[in-house]
C-alpha cells in the first residue's frame, strides 16, 4: 500500500517497536512516554536535586520515557525547620501522602 507523508498511519509506525523513526523528515517517537514526577515543595535546590537525579538515572528506570519534575506547594505538618530526623521524615512522608491525596481528587496520575 503506498502512502503519502499526511495519511501515513501513526498506528503502523507505532507497530515497529523502535525507540524514534526517522520519517519524512521528521522525527517520530512511537513508544516515548511521559513520567510525571510530583514533589512536594517549591523550593529550587530540591527541584533540581531531583532533576539532576532523573538526568543520571532516568534511563536506567525507563529507557524510552520523558521525565517531568513538578513542584507542588503541599503542607508537610511538621515545623519549618524539623529538629530532629523524626520528625524530617514524618513531615516527607506527610507530604508525599498529601501528594497521592491531591492526584487522587484531580484524577492525576
């Protein structure tokens, strides 16, 4: 069956199980997959450590997805500085709850 570059079905491009295709000049990811990562805090050194984390080990976990570090302002319920490392984990697991809750109410992965 031939095919022009506007009707080409993306289906049998998909089919081919190749992480990108070079097709009719342009650049086509098939399998490419965005992962969404959701932390909770807006604070710029935290953002980036993670970052830079998913930069060196992103495609180790998944060869074929795009990563997406998103800040979320959610309450950590403990003080602003935690004294101890108690209550520095309470308040990150705090957080990541609050998280999971906040995906779940706006139906977000």
């Amino acid at each position: 069956m031939d095919y022009n570059c506007r009707d080409f079905p993306s289906e049998v491009l998909n089919k081919l199980k190749l992480p990108f295709v070079l097709f009719c000049g342009l650049v086509y990811f098939p399998l490419m997959k965005t992962v969404h990562i959701a932390l909770g805090s807006l604070r710029a050194p935290k953002l980036d450590g993670v970052r830079e984390a998913i930069a060196a080990v992103g495609s180790l976990l998944d060869s074929a997805a795009v990563f997406e570090v998103v800040g979320v302002e959610v309450p950590s319920g403990v003080g602003h500085t935690p004294v101890s490392r108690a209550e520095s984990m309470a308040g990150a697991r705090n957080r990541a709850e609050a998280l999971h809750e906040l995906g779940r109410e706006r139906n977000e992965p």
